[in-house]
C-alpha cells in the first residue's frame, strides 16, 4: 500500500522500466523512484534480511527475490497446517 501510495509500486513491479538508454530525463525519474522504492521496501524488512537484500541493484530486484521466499514461506506453511 505504502509503495501504491507513494506513485512508484509501478517500479517494483516491473511495469515502469529504465530507458536510460533512449532518455535522460527519464532515466533519472526511474532512478529517483527506484531508489525510494528500495528505501521503503528494505526499512520495513528484518535486519536479516536486510543484509541478503541490499546487495541487489533495483527494487524490482528485491521484490521478486521477497516474492519468492515468501511463496516457498507460504507452501511450506500450507503444507505443515494439513500434516
């Protein structure tokens, strides 16, 4: 919610991506909310994690990689709780 809010969840997801190839300005947008995306999205982890995080490069980078230990997470709670 706070990434929806703040106008750059399209960062994290993936459907916003970097033309810094084709436009500076642009670039630089991306760049900016890139680089607040993986603020927000790193202050609200553990400092475990944390430390295994923000070696990536992007916020989308981080997303997907939360995203999939969280799933693993998730089958392996939903397969504990029909044991």
């Amino acid at each position: 919610m706070l990434l929806i809010k703040a106008k750059i969840f399209n960062v994290v997801d993936g459907s916003s991506i970097d033309h810094g190839s084709i436009n500076h300005a642009n670039h630089t947008l991306w760049k900016s909310k890139d680089a607040k995306a993986r603020i927000n999205i790193l202050f609200h982890c553990s400092e475990k994690k944390l430390l295994a995080l923000n070696k990536l490069k992007t916020s989308k980078n981080i997303w997907d990689r939360l995203k999939l230990i969280y799933e693993k997470s998730n089958k392996a709670s939903q397969v504990n709780f029909h044991k």
